[in-house]
C-alpha cells in the first residue's frame, strides 16, 4: 500500500518566520503594521539615517545591542502615583 510522499519542512515559508523577518527587516512592528510616529519629530533625512543604521544589522539580537548602545537614559523627574492600586488585587 503506497502511502504517498511526505511533505519536507520549508521553515522559511512558515508564517510566524515570514512575519519575523519582516520584523527584523524593519517592514512591520509587532502588530504587523508599520508605525513612524515617533519619527515626526525628525526630518525625513535623519529618519532615513536612523533607520539603515539599525536595519544594517540582519538579526534582531544585534539590533537590539545597537539600540541599546545608543540610547541615553535619563532620571525621571516625577512620578506619579497611581490610581486606586487595591483594585487590581481584589478580586472578591
């Protein structure tokens, strides 16, 4: 009894793979939709500086560390409290 052929793993072809790169590629956010809000305070020149900066890099991981490496913290000047904080922990 012939059973037929199995078909052979193309994980390149997978949609969680797809997605992923397309991610690290700079295509697509999380969501699947590509957000530049954050660049409206630069002009399109710097953007496109910033942006082949870190898509230069192929793999996230690496991405990542060249983000961090550039990123400049600073103290927080005032916190908030937050609002009712019990109310979340009661669920009765």
């Amino acid at each position: 009894m012939h059973t037929g052929w199995k078909r052979k793993r193309n994980p390149s072809e997978w949609k969680r793979n797809i997605a992923k790169n397309a991610k690290v590629k700079g295509y697509v956010d999380s969501k699947g939709k590509w957000k530049m809000d954050c660049f409206s305070r630069f002009t399109e020149e710097v953007t496109v500086n910033i942006l082949r900066r870190v898509l230069d890099h192929s793999i996230k991981d690496e991405q990542d560390v060249f983000i961090q490496s550039v990123i400049e913290a600073y103290e927080i000047n005032q916190r908030r409290p937050c609002r009712d904080e019990g109310s979340r922990a009661n669920f009765e």
